[in-house]
C-alpha cells in the first residue's frame, strides 16, 4: 500500500505539480485530464518526466458521461474511451475512472448500463486496463457506492471494478460499514478527502471546501477503517478540490498530503486493532511553561508586567540569561540571552512567545512518531548552559519541547538556582488554560493537522469571529480530556489584530497565554490592585451581558469594573475572563474561570475584546 495523490488536488503547472509530489515523497500520483489537457508536454514526455522523478501514473482521470447514453452517443462514449486507453498507454498507466454519468441525456436503465460496463470491460481487457467506476454525490442516477457495487457485481467483469471516494460516501451520510459488502479484489482505487461539515450543494461544497484526512470533520478514518476490513492493499490517494489549496505552496499542501495519508492510515490500523508502523500518539499531560524572548532592557519590562500580573520570580539560570517566574503551577521563562535560538527567533519576531514545553509519558515516543510523519525536530546539545530537552519545530517556527513527566522537578533543579522570595501577592492562576496562536491564512488548516496528527488532538466547532477590521477564522483544539488546549487564528483581512501581529514578526506565533482561576473576582481585584495593565471594557457590553443573563444590578456592576467579561452554555455553565492590555502591541494574557461543563472559549465576547484592542493599537508597552 503506497500513498498518491490527484494532480488536481495542488497549485501550478503539471509539471511542478508532479515535482512537488515527488518532493513530498508521493510513489505515484493520478494524473487529472485537465492538467495533461494544459500542459505543454506530450503524454510521452510527461511519463518521461516521471520516470526522472521516480513516480509513476497510477490513475488516469476522469472519464465522465460514459454509462447510459442512448443511440450514438453511446458509440462515440464507447470511441472516447479507445481514445483515453491510447492515451493511457502513452503515460504508462492502467487504471481509468469512469465518474457516474451526470449528462442529462443519460438514461438510468440498469440493464443498459451492465451492458455498457461489459462491452467497456471488453474493450479494458484487450488493452490490460482496469476501469473503476465511481459514484459522484451528485449523479444524475448512481450517486451512492452501493449501487455502484451492485452494479459491478451484475457486469461481473475481471477489468471492471469500484473506485471508492471518502467524500462522496460521507457527504451523502451514506454507512462505511456498508464497504464490508464489498470485495476487497474488486477495489480498483481509493480516493481521500476531509470536509469542514457545512449545509450547502454537496458540488459546490466538494468544488471549493474538500481539505486533507485531519482537517475537517469527516469520518475519513472510520471509512478508512472499512476498506482495510476488505483487504485491499492498493493506493490511497488524495483527491482535493480546496479555493485555499489552489493559491497556497504545492510544496506545502503535498507536505501535510503525504502526512494526513500515514496518520489517517495509522488510525484506521488502530481503530482495526492492528499493528501500524508509525509509533502511536501519546497524549499531552498539559503544558508545564511557556518561554519568552526578550532582549536587556525588555526583559525587565517584561519582568515587571509579570510581577504585576501575580508573578514571583522563582528562580535564576545556571548558565544563562534566564529567569523562571511562577505563579500556582504556571512557569513563565524569560529568555535575554544574546546568542541562541532565543536570540535568533528575537530577531525576527521582536519580544515574544518562541517556546512551549509540554508533559508527555515517553518524549522519545513523541519524537519517533515525528519523525514518522515528517515533522522536524530540533535537539540543542545537552552541554553545561544548555537545556538537554529535546524540541519540535512549531507554530511560526517556535520551538515545542517535550519533557517526561516524571521529570519536570528535577528538570528545574537541574537547570535553575532557586530563589526563596515569598509571593507579594496571593496566587491567583492556578494552571494554563490555553494558547492561542495566530497564523497565516494558508497555514491554517496546516496546523490544524500538525496538532491532531502528531498529539491526537481533537478540532472543536470552529469559529468565524468578527474584528472591527475584518472576519478572524479560528479553530480549537484540545486533548480528549482538556489537559492541553491551543486555538489557531487567521485572517485575510489586512487591518485585523491577527494580522497586524504577522506583520511584525516573520511568519507566526502565539499571541496569548491563558490561566486558568478559582475566584475571578479575587484575582480582577488583585491584578488591578497590582497594577496591571487591564484591558477597559464598554459599559455597553455589561448593560447587555445583564439582560442576556439576569445579573443583578451589584454583579454587574462589578463586573463592569473589574473589566469581567462572561459567556454560558446552553447548559448554564459559564465562563468569566479578564484580558490584559499587550506588551509591545505583541501579546496579552488571559485569565479565565471555567466551569467544569464549560467547553468553549468565550466566543461571543471576542469581538468586544478584539474591539477594545483596537482602540489601544497604538499603545507601545504594558507598564
């Protein structure tokens, strides 16, 4: 079993589609008519080229409107198709896809079409081509793989057989477990796509939003899972129609393609009880510190604003221009070393996030299944003055280091001189409630798939949030159990705070971190009574927040000025937060208090407090 993909599913000319596929380690690819239609290379030439490449054709497609023609045009379906079959030969391939006829001159006697499939198999059998036919969601007759197979079963043809296509079953909610019926051996191809779940025409909804395997909210590896059952061992294939896809890298999308077939292949192995050979995922325990970059004079800023957000100084570095501020089970790392990598993502991005670490059972696991699905890694050498944790490139070229959990104490002892202050303050955060990340638009679904491959972990319902400058897409994630949470952001629109904080670094990053509190109110008061910088929230809001929830008047009013604001579910469980104003216009904190049913993320008020930002965009510092 190999891994293709649909030349129509990348960016560019034939040619530098099949050089990105190549690139991306594809064995074989299907070559879309389309594609060979505008391109400048004879058949010959373009098997020629992929013979230099190393891949082969390992499908031609599609060959539409061929079953159910009535009178001559059944003729010149049949002349069409000695046609492509000359054609085929000339790339050296020897499968075909003949698509459910959509033609509203198709007639949709069964019978006329068992004949047509038997005189095509006929024709198949003399060139040694196998024809698989495939139902569209949207065929004028067959649009279910049941009756395809029903179909096949009656031509009863060696060189005829069934192309299963994960969009078109699960679009039409039609059962996976309906494959078993299947055999295995009459599986001529296999074709892959994700979808984000939406209510529309299920043509334009495969035209513009078909994603990857792990980027939408398909069952694909439940489908997955059936063909397995069956035992077919032949390609899986990719076969993407995606608006983003087609002005995004094809280097890019062929990347993650390659890495959402071996994840979505794994889990299907699993979900069989079945040995795969990529290592399993481990789950994320939580995330044990977050580190900054900043240089002399901004990490004392830095360190300030910490302090007045709750946070003690806990220790210094052996070796290094770092501090550990700490507050409950929140480590914050501060990084002022002029050399490193610190220093360099410094550089590029200004003051910033550049690392997470996060508590894994077995970091030397996480980093053989990353390496199995080709996400980079990064070890620093485990020298005097360097911390021996091995790390994974992340989000906007930020690091993710893994640390076993039973060796977090001993981690810090090893690397810190411990500082005896007592805190000023009371501890108010008692753990990491999530990151949020900002991303570029075509990165989006890229890290959505990074996330849920590598960690397991599991999309909610994605959000389209409103910025006084524009529509914000966002996506959370989260482990199973809500140990480890991360929202991704991204947007077109030039003027959104999202995108003003990808203009002032190279690429993406974290934008905030949120802690998680028992008494929301003790700590608005306490952060306030700090001096922290906190975020001014509209009166307008707290009127409407009353009449939405019933709060009484003494509530509200505290609310309002503490800066609280509260969303709830449809359940009643509710969720308070208090945001601070950005340090260097780069990044912010949260604090949350979530109520153990509460499984969102404060949707409905971002708007009020990407509003409230805005109105303080041309503040420089937090002080």
């Amino acid at each position: 079993m190999f891994n293709a993909i649909a030349t129509v599913s990348l960016r560019g000319t034939l040619e530098e589609k099949l050089r990105a596929a190549a690139g991306a380690g594809f064995a074989s690819v299907e070559i879309f008519e389309n594609d060979l239609i505008g391109s400048t290379l004879s058949p010959r030439e373009v098997r020629r080229m992929m013979e230099d490449l190393g891949i082969t054709c390992s499908l031609y497609q599609p060959f539409r409107d061929f079953e159910g023609m009535p009178g001559h045009l059944r003729q010149r379906a049949m002349d069409r198709a000695e046609r492509k079959f000359d054609l085929m030969a000339e790339l050296g391939t020897d499968r075909v896809l003949v698509c459910s006829n959509c033609s509203p001159m198709s007639l949709g006697e069964r019978e006329r079409i068992v004949d047509d499939f038997r005189e095509l198999g006929e024709r198949a059998a003399k060139r040694g081509i196998l024809v698989g036919y495939e139902a569209l969601a949207w065929g004028r007759h067959v649009f279910d793989h049941r009756d395809v197979w029903a179909i096949v079963e009656q031509v009863d043809h060696p060189n005829i057989g069934i192309i299963l296509d994960s969009y078109h079953s699960l679009s039409r909610k039609i059962p996976s477990e309906s494959i078993r019926a299947i055999r295995g051996d009459k599986i001529v191809y296999v074709q892959l796509a994700d979808a984000p779940l939406l209510d529309m025409d299920l043509l334009y909804w495969s035209r513009h939003f078909r994603n990857l395997p792990g980027q939408g909210g398909l069952d694909v590896t439940g489908y997955v899972a059936e063909i397995l059952r069956t035992g077919y061992d032949g390609p899986l294939s990719l076969e993407i129609f995606n608006d983003r896809f087609r002005s995004n890298s094809a280097a890019l999308v062929a990347e993650d393609g390659y890495r959402s077939l071996d994840y979505v292949r794994d889990a299907a192995l699993r979900q069989l009880g079945r040995d795969s050979p990529i290592p399993a995922p481990q789950p994320m325990l939580g995330a044990e510190f977050v580190e900054f970059t900043a240089d002399g004079v901004s990490s004392a800023r830095l360190g300030s604003t910490l302090a007045s957000l709750g946070f003690t100084l806990a220790g210094e570095h052996r070796h290094k221009k770092v501090t550990r501020w700490r507050q409950g089970n929140v480590n914050l790392v501060v990084n002022a070393e002029p050399k490193g990598f610190a220093s360099a993502y410094r550089t590029a991005h200004g003051s910033s996030i550049c690392a997470i670490g996060v508590r894994v059972k077995d970091k030397a696991a996480v980093l053989a299944r990353a390496a199995a699905l080709g996400i980079k890694a990064y070890s620093p050498e485990g020298r005097p003055g360097r911390m021996a944790m091995p790390a994974l490139r992340g989000v906007g070229g930020s690091l993710v280091y893994l640390i076993d959990d039973n060796e977090v104490e001993g981690l810090w002892a090893r690397e810190f001189v411990a500082l005896d202050a007592e805190p000023d303050t009371p501890i108010h955060a008692r753990g990491f409630d999530h990151l949020a990340a900002v991303v570029h638009e075509d990165e989006f679904l890229s890290w959505q798939l990074y996330w849920r491959a590598l960690f397991g972990l599991e999309a909610k319902a994605a959000q389209d949030v409103i910025d006084p400058s524009g529509l914000v897409h966002s996506q959370a994630m989260q482990a199973p159990d809500g140990a480890f949470r991360v929202t991704l952001n991204a947007s077109d629109a030039r003027e959104t705070l999202s995108s003003r904080f990808l203009e002032q670094g190279i690429g993406g990053g974290y934008q905030h971190v949120a802690l998680t509190t028992d008494d929301i109110f003790a700590t608005a008061q306490a952060l306030r009574d700090g001096g922290a910088a906190i975020l001014d929230i509209p009166a307008n809001y707290h009127a409407d927040l009353a009449a939405r929830f019933g709060f009484d008047d003494a509530t509200i009013a505290r609310m309002a000025a503490l800066g609280i604001l509260y969303d709830e579910d449809a359940e009643g469980h509710g969720y308070w937060q208090v945001y601070s104003r950005a340090f260097d216009k780069l990044f912010f904190f949260e604090f949350v208090q979530r109520d153990a049913g509460y499984t969102g993320y404060g949707a409905p008020n971002a708007g009020v407090r990407l509003a409230a930002q805005n109105r303080f965009r041309d503040d420089s510092v937090v002080d």
